[in-house]
C-alpha cells in the first residue's frame, strides 16, 4: 500500500474513550522499530492555527454550520502545513480522526446537512488532478457510547463535546458506521470493547494484511 507520494496517510477513528490513541501512538513506535520514518498528528489540530482553532471548538458554543466551517478551515492548514509535506517526504502519516470524524460528529451528531460537508470536503481536500486527499486505511474503534462515557469519567473533565448526552453519541456512531459502509475497503471496524491486548492484536493484523507493517 502506497500513495501517489511514496508515503501512507492513516487516520484512526472512534468517539472519545473508545482507546484510538493508544493504539495510534503503539503503532508509530512499531513502524519506527522496522526504521520508518512517521508524522503523529492529530484533527482538529496539527499546526499552530489549527490547534487554536481546535481551542475554539472545543470550548465555544456555536453551531453545527460554524463547527464544520471551523472544522475544514483547520483542516486545509493542517494538509498544507504538515500532512501533504509528510506524505511527499514518504512518510507514515498517522492522524487522530480526519475527515470522518466531521461526517460523524456533525453529520451524525448534529443532523448537519451531509451535502454541504461533502461540498466542503471537495474544496479542501481536492488533489490538484480531479480527487480528494483520503487516507489509505483508517481504523474504527467501535464501542458502544455508554462503555466509553465510563471509561472517560475517571479520565478528565468533559470537553464541549464530550458532556453531550449518550444519545448525541449515539448518532455519532451511527454516522461511522454509515461511513465505514461507504468505504469497506478504506475503513477497518475494531471492536474496541475487547481488552487492550486483544485489540492491538487486530490493529496488527489490519496493518499487516494492508503492508503497513512488515
């Protein structure tokens, strides 16, 4: 598996407490082990304006127009500014939630209307030669929203997205799964209610089968 670039975009997926980041950081010290060179990277977020930007979502009320606008506005800073540059270099890109993540949490969580972000995902992400920048593979960690919600309370204090009700989660996975249909062969469905150990194992497994791993 490559890209046009030489390089590999990975983008990880699952609503918060669903244990993506683990396995994001687990697998970037085992592609630098078999000598790789890897981007860790993060959405909203990955370069100084995007991180402000991300300040704001995170904590400002606003609405589901002004989140995906604000969203998209950090992403286009984020391809230009570190993705597109890692992949171009041939590196392992891998980034907590991408593109997905706004079909699921504004699509899905606030019943934004799905043409609009798809307009907004062709102006930001077009390629330059008639496509979109996608990832390679992307990994789903589902798990139900209530084992997540426990899992983050003993964690830290909920963000503006985090304190919505089970039921906002609720569509949120629905709008994953509603992805993950559209796209079987780019994104992997985990079940991360599995313990740890079980769940790094697929993690493995996807990216063996896929070549990202030797």
């Amino acid at each position: 598996m490559t890209t046009s670039t030489g390089g590999l975009f990975l983008t990880f997926e699952g609503i918060d407490g669903a244990g993506k980041s683990t396995h994001l950081t687990a697998l970037a010290q085992a592609l630098r082990a078999q000598g790789r060179a890897v981007q860790v990277t993060r959405e909203p977020g990955g370069t100084p304006l995007a991180e402000r930007l991300r300040a704001c979502l995170l904590e400002e009320p606003m609405d589901a127009l002004t989140e995906a606008l604000v969203v998209f506005a950090a992403r286009r800073d984020h391809l230009r500014c570190v993705i597109e540059p890692a992949l171009a270099r041939g590196c392992v890109v891998l980034c907590d939630r991408f593109t997905d993540a706004t079909f699921a949490y504004q699509g899905g969580g606030r019943g934004f209307d799905p043409v609009i972000l798809r307009t907004l995902e062709h102006w930001v992400q077009a390629d330059g030669a008639g496509g979109l920048r996608e990832p390679d593979l992307t990994l789903w960690f589902d798990v139900p929203p209530a084992v997540a919600a426990a899992r983050l309370a003993a964690a830290r204090a909920p963000d503006r997205f985090e304190a919505e009700p089970q039921v906002f989660f609720e569509r949120v996975r629905a709008g994953y799964a509603a992805r993950a249909a559209a796209a079987p062969r780019r994104i992997v469905r985990l079940d991360a209610t599995q313990p740890l150990e079980a769940v790094w194992a697929e993690v493995l497994a996807v990216c063996r089968a896929r070549g990202v791993l030797a």
